[in-house]
C-alpha cells in the first residue's frame, strides 16, 4: 500500500508538466548523472590515464560558463553546461540542449525540458518525482544556498571521493530503488592543493605555491616572462587519474541499477599554473575557461537525433 500511495504521489505530481513533455525529446524514463571534477583543466584531463572514462570516447573541449564553483554550478543547474564548439547533441547546446528551463524559439526540441519559472534543473526533476540527490566538496556548497536547492538530499563532505560516492549510493539504494532519479557529485581531489587519499608525496613546493594565503596575495596583473610550474600541473594530472577511479566506481553503480541513465562529466573551470604569471582561478583566463567534458549514455542506445521544435508563441519571455 505504501508503495502504491507513492507512486500515485509522484505521478500527480509529475501530471501539471505533461504540457512541457510535448517540448521535450526524451519520452522514457531516464536517470542522470551529473559529474564536476573540480578545477580539472583540459589538458591534465587529456594528460591523464584514464582506463574508465577512456571507454566513453575523447573529451570535447568545453568552455566553462563561469571562473569559479559558484557561478559555473549556477549556469550548469540552470542548464547551460560548459559549451564544446562542435556538432554534437548537448555538447553544443545549439545543437541540442540537454536540459532547458522554458521553451522559447529554438529548433530543436531539448532532451527534457521544464516549464518557465521553475527555480532551477534539481527542482525540476524532484517536481517530476525524482529522487534528487547531491555531494560536494568545495565550500561554496555550503555558503551558497543556491547550489543546494531542489535537491531532496544534500551534503558538504569535503575532499573524499570516496566517501562521496559511498553516501550517494547509500541514498539512491534507500531512496531510489525503482524511482528515477537526477545524481550529483563535485569531486574536490583536481582543486589545490592536489591531494587525494593513499597518495605517497606531495612536493612542498606545490603545498607553497598554491597556500590559500599565498595565493590571495598574488598581484592579479598578467607577467612576462612567466614560467609554467609543471609540478603542480602533474598533481592534478595524479589527482585526475585517482577520480577516473572513483567515477568509474560510480559510473558501474549506475550500470547495475539497470536503467537508462545519461551521464555528463566535466570541469566547472579550469586553473592557471603559473601562465602570464597567474595562479588558480576565478579570474578570466584561456586556462581557466577550458574544461573537459564527457556525455554519454549507460544501458541504453544513445539518444535519438535532435527532432525540429515546434515554436509556441506562448513561451516567449
Ligand atoms: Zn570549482
């Protein structure tokens, strides 16, 4: 009978949106899985060893749509990923868009879209009855209010992939079995200071270069000549091969629940190592704006093409 009462919960729930399903291409059920490793550059990404994600194709480059975790989760929530310039579906939003606040005059029907005004991607998902569900590493999950609405479960855990992964899975056992559901994870090992669980050193002079302390006193201005500081950049290079790992852990989880699952990796931003004399982020920079980014789908083909979008004058803003 539980079981019954809820189900009838989520599909009155999910009815008001039947309208916007019309504007949208997806017509099954399906989960998602939203993977930020942070900090992560493009080029340590394509430097790395990467025996799981490797499976799912090369990286498009993507263009990051903010220099700092707050801004890039907002835009990402908000349903504009980083921007890979190439005719891909959902890596070229243009193309296609994955996911799509409102439906104004576009040409393609969005994988799924969601009716104007609604707070954002999360709520969205958990309005349609699915088990909305977040870790994250980095602070600003904690400070920022915003980064955490729509989602039915939420925690700030740190640096620890690991335990990451063993709390969403714990959550998606207990609250998901059988119901959709939209996964998030912010994997903070590729932030400074590159350090993740069982490595063997670290070399001080990355410790020093990328000190929270040192770092705000940084002048801000660009430099020549500058040098590249590769000891670092080897350190996210080590921490990404250590995050292949643990999202490969997660990416098989999301195998064995069976179901249809579309699954996007990327950076939010990138980071500077010492080019034009900077060092880290939230500031514009080439190096900061590049980001790797990965979609693909698990137990399932992959999407269908774009199909034409009807306009609806209704919609327009
Ligand atoms: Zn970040």
């Amino acid at each position: 009978m539980f079981r019954f009462r809820n189900g009838l919960k989520h599909m009155f729930r999910f009815l008001p949106f039947r309208r916007e399903l019309h504007h949208q291409s997806l017509r099954q059920n399906e989960d998602f899985l939203l993977v930020t490793w942070d900090s992560c550059r493009f080029d340590a990404f394509l430097r790395a060893r990467l025996p799981n994600l490797g499976q799912y194709g090369p990286p498009q480059r993507g263009w990051a749509m903010g220099t700092y975790t707050l801004p890039a989760h907002v835009a990402m929530f908000q349903g504009f990923l980083p921007h890979a310039f190439c005719g891909e579906p959902f890596y070229n939003r243009f193309r296609q868009q994955l996911w799509r606040i409102g439906h104004r005059r576009i040409h393609v029907k969005p994988l799924v879209t969601f009716p104007m005004g609604t707070q954002n991607v999360v709520a969205g998902f958990r309005d349609r009855g699915y088990f909305t569900a977040g870790v994250a590493a980095m602070d600003w999950f904690r400070d920022a209010q915003v980064l955490r609405e729509g989602f039915e479960k939420f925690q700030v855990t740190g640096r620890c992939a690991r335990k990451q992964n063993d709390l969403l899975i714990s959550w998606l056992d207990r609250h998901s079995a059988g119901r959709d559901c939209f996964a998030f994870v912010n994997y903070g090992e590729t932030h400074s200071p590159f350090e993740f669980e069982g490595q063997t050193t670290q070399p001080r002079c990355v410790t020093e270069q990328f000190d929270r302390t040192r770092l705000w006193n940084q002048p801000g201005v660009l430099k020549e000549p500058w040098t590249f500081d590769d000891q670092a950049f080897c350190q996210q290079v080590a921490c990404a091969e250590y995050l292949d790992a643990r999202t490969g852990e997660l990416i098989d989880y999301f195998r064995r629940r069976g179901r249809p699952t579309t699954v996007v990796v990327c950076g939010d931003h990138g980071e500077c190592f010492g080019e034009n004399g900077l060092f880290g982020h939230a500031f514009y920079h080439e190096k900061v704006m590049e980001v790797p980014l990965l979609i693909f789908r698990l137990n399932a083909p992959p999407h269908d093409p774009p199909e034409p979008s009807e306009f609806c004058p209704d919609h327009e803003r």
